[in-house]
C-alpha cells in the first residue's frame, strides 16, 4: 500500500474526493509497485470574477531515483469547474508520466544486461538501413541511426555487433548496436 497524504486548503475537507484520490492511487499501484509515496494538494484558491471558485490540484509522486510531479490549474473550460472532473484529469495525467517512467525503467534494465551478438546479413547503404541475423536465426531490421558512434559507414555484411532491440510497428527492431570487431 502506498503511502499518500491529501490536503484540503481554502476549502472543508471532502470525503467523496478522498475516496476518489484513494481509488486513482490504487490504479496507481496497479501500473507501478514501486511508488514510495503521493501527496496530494486540492483547493479553491481564489474566486474568479465570473465563474466563481476554481478548483486547483497538485500531485507530487515519489518513486525511485525520481519525483512525477502534476499540477491542475484552472483552465478555460466549464468542466473544471468540478472538483471531480479536475481531480480526475489531474490523475490520467499522472498515470501518463507513470507509464512513461515506467517503460523508461524497463528500457535501462534491457539495456543493462548483456546485448545478444549478431551478424550483418543485409546492407543497403544508399538507402540508410539493413538487416541483422542473431544466434537463434532471426533476422531484425535496423536504421543508421541504431548504429552507435557513427559505425553506419563502416559496416559490412558479415561485420559481427551486439545490440538492443524492442518491439516496432512491423516487428522486432534494432534500437542500438555497435561493431564487435570479429566475425562469427
């Protein structure tokens, strides 16, 4: 359980909106069980000359090596005049910069272990890409930019790399690799 603290200020406390902080925090946990702590923040700071008080949200999410931070200022708009809807929104954007550290964490992990070998199978250098066989037989695609330190001109079919690779939009993809040096 994740620990979080909610403050209410120019306004009464509210258990239907500390009901709603506690559900979304739970959704939370659900996406990363790494979260250290949240703090959240809601008032009705000032009155405004036409629509009255405006709701303000501000999250603070700890996690490890890092802080998400969102803050929900009144916007334009005459749904955000419910606390419900600006609480809610406050929290999907949460959600996204979660999922965003999230995939970013698991990207260091991968890229941490050791990168598998390969060998180039295919080159097009005029047109900027090529293909690469690894040891189970699978042959990936990669671009010029995948290739580390500038190596793209250097390669040649048959030039043994190591390399990172992640799902694309047609199949498993180079993200980076670079020149072993040595054959297979």
């Amino acid at each position: 359980m994740v620990y979080f603290n909610i403050s209410f200020r120019d306004m009464s406390p509210s258990e239907s909106v500390s009901s709603l902080v506690q559900e979304r925090i739970e959704r939370l946990e659900r996406l990363n069980n790494n979260i250290i702590s949240c703090e959240v923040v809601v008032s009705l700071p000032h009155k405004h000359r036409i629509r009255g008080r405006i709701p303000h949200v501000h999250l603070r999410l700890k996690v490890p090596g890092k802080t998400l931070v969102v803050d929900r200022d009144p916007e334009k708009d005459e749904s955000h005049q419910d606390m419900h809807i600006v609480v809610g929104d406050a929290f999907a954007a949460l959600e996204r910069k979660l999922e965003d550290y999230t995939r970013l964490q698991h990207r260091v992990v991968k890229t941490l272990s050791s990168q598998p070998d390969a060998v180039v199978s295919r080159l097009f250098l005029d047109d900027d890409y090529g293909f690469i066989e690894d040891q189970d037989g699978r042959e990936l695609y990669f671009h010029r930019n995948a290739v580390l330190n500038g190596g793209f001109e250097k390669l040649e079919v048959g030039a043994h790399v190591r390399f990172s690779e992640e799902m694309g939009e047609k199949g498993p993809q180079v993200t980076s690799m670079h020149i072993v040096g040595r054959e297979l």
